[in-house]
C-alpha cells in the first residue's frame, strides 16, 4: 500500500521517532498520510516506507490512538497547506 502513492506527492507516515512535519508541503500535488497499527509499525515496515519516499513525522511525545492519531496528522496538513 505504502509505496504506491505517486512520486512528486507529500507522503506523510506517523511514526514517534519522526521528525517535525516538513513545511513545504503546500507545493505537492497531492498528500498522502499513513497512521500504523496498535502497537505502532514494524521496523521492516518504516524501513520499506522510508525506501518509497515517506517521511516519518512525529505527533509529539505522546502516543495517540488511531482514532486521534488520524485527525491529528490531517489537522497538521490543513495548518501547512
């Protein structure tokens, strides 16, 4: 699932080791987030992520349910676009 979102867009995987939400986001033409499983994502699973073009963002220190996690990382988006 993870690497077929079309090159050029802004691919978004929450992760707590991530980094910051990159800012740039604005300029792709289409964005796709990913919100893991409880429990979080396999380290295989980032690494196949990371080899598609993902970037892992963080949601803060805390660990969110999928249900928050979801509306988080899309409210995010909204403020950076």
């Amino acid at each position: 699932m993870l690497p077929s979102a079309p090159p050029g867009a802004s691919k978004w995987i929450a992760d707590p080791a991530g980094t910051a939400p990159d800012r740039a986001v604005g300029s792709a033409p289409s964005h796709y987030l990913a919100v893991g499983p409880e429990g979080g994502w396999s380290d295989h699973e980032l690494s196949l992520s990371r080899a598609a073009g993902w970037h892992a963002v963080s949601l803060g220190t805390r660990i969110l349910r999928i249900e928050t996690a979801c509306l988080a990382l899309a409210a995010i988006l909204s403020q950076e676009m």
